[in-house]
C-alpha cells in the first residue's frame, strides 16, 4: 500500500525558471554595464553627472590636502591697501610702468599681467606732470633706479605712451586679451597683426578635430595697439566655469579666425623657460608638446588644473609695498611674477576645491607652476581606458556580488565594491596625478547590483514561497515536531530504506449505511469532523498522517524518522482516538446526527519506505507486508467487538521502549485473543484486543 506524499514538479521545469531567472540576470547586468559605458561616453554632455564627477574631485582634493608649488612663480598683488593708497581703480598705468621697471631692475625673468587693459588711458595732464617732477627732485640719494623709472614716465607722457614705453623696456612682459561669445564680432576690438603673432605655430591637426574644441569665440578684446605692440608676449586669459562655478580645466588652445591660440599660462611657461614659439606643438586631442616637456590634455584640449591650496599658497605682496620700496632688492631676480587683482571689486574669483574665492591670479600661478613641475592632472586616453575597464570589472563584479548565497555577505561585496571604486580613484590621484572617473564606476555598480538583487529577491522570495507550500503539504501528513525536523533537512526522503514502524488503520464502523440515511452535505460535515480528530491524535503522539481512505485513514509511527517509542506512540494515539470518538458519541446523543463507532488495527514491523513516480510527481511510498497486516487486523475489530486490535509484535515493541514487563500507561486493558491466522499470511499470529473499558492516559488535547 502506498501513500501519496509532498508533490515535486518535473526537473525540467524545476530548472527551467531558475536557468531563466540567471540568464535575464546576465542579460540585465550586460545590458545595464553597456548602458553605463554609453553615458560616460556622452558624460561631456551631461551637466549633472559631470557635476558629481567635478564634486568627487574637489572631495579627492580635500583628502588629500594641501601641497607646497614651486619656487618660481611669486605674486604682485592689487590690494586694499594699494587702491587705497593710490585712491582709485584702475590702477594709473604710469604706477603699473613704475612696477614693471622696478621688477625688471629686480631681475624678474619674466613679468606677467593679469590684468585686462582693453581702453585706452590718456597722457599726463601738466598737474600730474608737475607732481612726478616735484617726486623726482624729493628723491634720496642712491635711488637711482627710481628716478630712471620717473624719468621714463615724464619722458614718454605717462598714459599708455609711457606703460608702452616700460613694456618695451623690460622686453619680458606678458599682456593679455580675452575672447568674447555670442555677440557679433564687429563690436568687439578690431583684430589686428599682433593678435595672430600671437597663434600657435606648430599644430597636428587632422579633419573635423577642431570642431572638438569647446569655445568657440565670436570676437576678441584687447589692449590696444600701442600697448599690445609693446609687450613681448600676448595670450588669451578667457575661461571655461564648470556647473558649479569652479575652474577645473584650462584652456590652452582655443580657435579663432582660423588660428589657434595659447592661454596666458602656456605662453608665460613657454617665456620662463626660454623657448621660441617654434618650440611648442599642439597636438589635438592628446595635449601639448612645451619644449622637452608633455602637457597632456583630455580629448577637447582642455587641461585639467592641480589646485594646490587655499589662497595664500603662492608667495604674495603688496603692488604698493613695490612701489615704494618695502620689499627686499632681489627677491624676485629670476622669477616669474605676475601682476593681478586682489581688493574686493577689482579682481575676479572663483570657487575651488580649497577655498570659495580664489583669485584668479592665484589660478593662474597654480597652471603655470603645474606646466613647469609636470604636476597638471592626467585626463586623457589612458584614463579613459581605466574608466572604461573599471565600469566594466565593478559592474559585473557587482552583479556578481548581487547573487551571492548570503545576504550580508552580498551587501557587504557591494560595499567593498564601492570603496573599491572610490580608494582606487584617490590612490590614482595622489600616486600618479591621474584624474580616473568615480561616478561612472559608483554609478555601474548601483545599476548591476540593485536591479540584480531585486530579481534575486523575487526569486528568493519564490524559493521561501515553495517552502512554505511544501512545508504546509508536510504537515498534511506529519506532526509539527516532525515536520520541524524534514523542513530542516535538504533532502529528507532522499534514500529508498526498509525500517520498523508502527502502522495504524483506523475506520469508522457501517460508515456507508450511515451516509445512505444522511443528507450528502450533512455525511461531508461528519466525515471532515472525523478527520479532524484523526489528525489531533496522531499528530499529537508524533505519528505521520499518512493519507485519508474515505471514512478512514491510514497513519505510522517513525516514518521517516524512526524512534524508539514509536510503538508506544501507536498504542496511545489509538486509545485517546477512541475515547476522543467516545466522548463526541456522547455529544451526539439526542441529535438527529447518528452516533459512530472506530476500528483501529495496529502492528508493528519492517516497511519499505522511498518515493515512487513517474517524471512529473512522485509519492512518498510506504509499503510491505506490516502495512498489509494492519489493515487486515482494522477489519477484525467486528469479528471480536473490539475497538482496538493489536499485534503481539506492536505490544512488545511498545514494553521494550519503556523497559518494563507491561506499559500500564499504553497496554493497560487490553486482552489477548485466540492465536489466529490473518487473511494474506500463513503462519499464526497472537492478537490483542482493547474494548474501551480501559483507561486512556493521554488524550489528542494534551
């Protein structure tokens, strides 16, 4: 005989959804890896994502602090204290002459401005003639150099007559111009022969490259002719702000009428270092060649700044404390000087990864020394490449981690992965300068492990779901402690076995008579009622409900884990069954519901215990000649008026358990019958019977 047990799909279909479930997974990870690749691809164009990026940079900055510039580059500053004393703005171009020749008696190697000089300022008036006159005579003795200076003021007329005068002087003066955007180019200055002296004169170009190039000016401003003429050098001060407003990249090559044109940084490197223009190659989307030195640039030449500080990293003074002589002779012989604003309303500033108002001198200082110490950021093909794999490797990896068979190991892979990305960007940016993306890598991890881990979740949450189905089906058939036991193990019927059991076959007597006399419904109420006492009997004394037969059912007793007092077991789910039944009897009594009566069959001995099927479900089976015997010895429970008939073999199983000559609790009223053969066997068999008139120990409610 066999019971029909939990149900198991067809493996094939059993793989089926799992195969699915992995293969979209894989495709969703590719899928979200290739989507990550394209955006950072098209990032230029995406503000915001390259807004976090400029903020991940500024927090690399952050952590990894300040750091000291060279010595080469010193600041000239226009401060309070200097438009104060010179009381007004801007600064008369007679006192900006003086400080170029002072500085170039000094040794200055070269001197640059940072300061826009795009009108024309007129010559002395005969009051401020007679005032430098009357300086000149006031002037100690050993102060030559100041007097040459005045001289050359008076001679030249003051005005830009006699700033050209010092420019031409000095013969190391940088001047700068700008270029405007988005209006016509008629309404800025005219350009003239001395702008485009200033273009590149080496570049590598190939077709369509310049259309890379981010700023495409309308037209220009600068000094004028006689100023411009004058200086030795001329380069465009023009910037690009980022989202936020910082100055994160340079722009050393911007085109214009069809040349191409250095910024002030470039240029005052190239003078400091001696070289001629010929000496300098732009070579489009990789960076520039200065002298023996590679600046590189990331594909739209722009050229990404190493801030080094807050204000006040580079060596500072005062325009006026040079002026009048407060600043100790040779302090800046061979140095690169640049001359800008500092007092609130003349200069510009902008935010820095340091400092929320940096000058724009200051920014200047800091490209020029990044030029000179090969100390500029590497933003280029290599990093985009180290971009590319990094996206690739954490995405996947994230993907992977997504799926990892435990929950905090996944979350904290996921958490590792994301300081992987961003450790492995600072350790680049402190180790070698080079400016790897960390969004991108963040942003490809997110996107691989959270939609992952959702379907991971969905399909766990199908796994818990099938459990739980399976664990219900189990308790259709075994008792919560028991099913405890099977839900905690992978596979509990995963081996065919023989084992002793106890069986049980319990029917209730003239049934079918009785349902012929009731209305259907009212038989289905009584039956399910039956089961129910059933089932708190047998689950109650640790049996298994093997199956319904009906109006009776079946149940064992160490199946599938078999235990010493399984016998036992048997003996008193049968007794308290039947007093259980007696006691509902009694209830009925007076009811138009007809009072019934059991027959219970017990034995003991070896079963075949294993699964049985076909592909599609299989049974738990339990079969052999004790399961036989059980149900034959229920059916004489008529013969012998008896509601409980039990094999010898059952009772003895049962006073072994509890080591004693009689169980009074379980055998106690019971009496032995006739030797007897039992239908389907041979040999003779001694039977026990129990009537009812015995005492029942424990009952299905305790």
């Amino acid at each position: 005989m066999s019971s029909r047990g939990p149900t198991s799909p067809d493996p094939t279909h059993s793989r089926g959804p799992g195969w699915r479930l992995r293969a979209l997974g894989v495709a969703v990870s590719l899928a979200l890896t290739a989507a990550t690749l394209a955006l950072y691809a098209a990032a230029p164009s995406l503000p915001l994502l390259d807004d976090l990026e400029g903020q991940s940079l500024n927090l690399r900055f952050r952590l990894r602090g300040p750091i000291a510039p060279g010595r080469e580059v010193a600041l000239v500053m226009v401060d309070e204290a200097t438009v104060a004393e010179l009381g007004r703005w801007p600064i008369p171009r007679r006192e900006l002459a003086r400080a170029v020749s002072i500085l170039n008696a000094d040794g200055a190697r070269v001197i640059v401005f940072d300061l826009l000089f795009t009108a024309p300022e007129a010559g002395l008036s005969p009051e401020v003639a007679a005032g430098l006159r009357s300086a000149r005579e006031r002037l100690p003795e050993g102060a030559a150099e100041s007097a040459a200076v005045l001289d050359r003021i008076l001679e030249a007329g003051g005005g830009d007559r006699g700033f050209a005068a010092a420019l031409r002087a000095a013969g190391n003066v940088l001047i700068p111009f700008t270029f405007v955007f988005g209006f016509d180019q008629d309404t800025a200055e005219r350009p003239y022969e001395r702008l485009a002296e200033a273009a590149y004169a080496v570049y590598q170009l190939a077709p369509g490259e310049e259309d890379r190039l981010r700023l495409q000016p309308t037209g220009h401003l600068a000094p004028p002719a006689e100023i411009a003429e004058a200086a030795a050098h001329m380069a465009h001060v023009t910037v690009a702000l980022e989202g936020d407003g910082s100055l994160r990249r340079d722009s050393p090559v911007i085109g214009y009428r069809g040349d191409y044109y250095p910024s002030l940084p470039v240029t005052a490197a190239q003078a400091y270092l001696g070289l001629n223009a010929s000496d300098i190659v732009v070579r489009f989307g990789e960076g520039l060649q200065i002298g023996d030195r590679w600046v590189p640039t990331d594909g739209t030449m722009r050229l990404p700044v190493n801030h080094y500080g807050p204000t006040g990293s580079f060596e500072t003074h005062s325009l006026l404390d040079l002026l009048e002589n407060r600043i100790a002779p040779g302090l800046f012989r061979d140095r690169l000087v640049i001359i800008g604003g500092a007092a609130a309303g003349v200069s510009d500033s902008f935010p820095s990864p340091f400092t929320q108002t940096l000058a724009g001198s200051e920014y200047v200082a800091t490209v020029i020394d990044n030029i000179l110490h090969g100390r500029t950021l590497v933003k280029d093909a290599r990093t985009a490449g180290l971009d590319m794999l990094a996206i690739l490797i954490l995405g996947l990896a994230a993907a992977v981690a997504s799926q990892l068979p435990r929950l905090l190991t996944s979350v904290l892979s996921f958490a590792v992965l994301l300081a992987a990305a961003g450790v492995g960007g600072f350790v680049a940016f402190t180790a070698a300068g080079l400016w790897l993306n960390t969004v991108f890598p963040v942003l490809a991890i997110v996107a691989n492990f959270a939609p992952l881990a959702l379907v991971r979740g969905v399909r766990e949450q199908r796994a818990r779901r099938r459990a739980e189905r399976q664990r219900r089906n189990l308790a259709r058939y075994f008792s919560p402690a028991v099913v405890d036991a099977l839900a905690d193990r992978d596979n509990p019927f995963a081996l065919d076995r023989v084992q002793n059991a106890a069986v049980m076959f319990v029917d209730i007597v003239g049934f079918t008579t009785l349902a012929e006399q009731m209305d259907p419904a009212a038989a289905m109420a009584l039956l399910r009622e039956f089961h129910a006492r059933v089932e708190r009997a047998v689950f109650a004394n640790n049996g298994t409900l093997d199956k319904y037969l009906g109006d009776g059912a079946m149940a064992c007793f160490g199946v599938p884990v078999p235990g010493l007092s399984d016998a036992r077991n048997a003996l008193l789910c049968a007794r308290s069954l039947a007093e259980d039944v007696a006691r509902w009897r009694g209830g009925l009594a007076g009811t138009e519901r007809p009072a019934i009566k059991i027959g219970v069959g017990l034995h003991f001995g070896p079963v075949l215990m294993g699964n049985a099927g076909g592909e599609r479900q299989f049974q738990f089976t339990v079969t052999g000649d004790t399961v036989n015997v059980a149900a034959r010895l229920e059916a004489l429970t008529r013969s012998h008026g008896a509601v409980i008939v039990a094999s010898e073999a059952l009772l003895d199983a049962a006073r072994a358990a509890q080591g004693t000559d009689a169980d009074t609790d379980a055998l106690e009223g019971f009496v032995a019958l006739p030797a007897q053969t039992v239908r389907g066997r041979e040999e003779v068999m001694r039977l026990w019977a129990w009537r009812g008139d015995g005492t029942v120990s424990r009952s299905p409610e305790s």
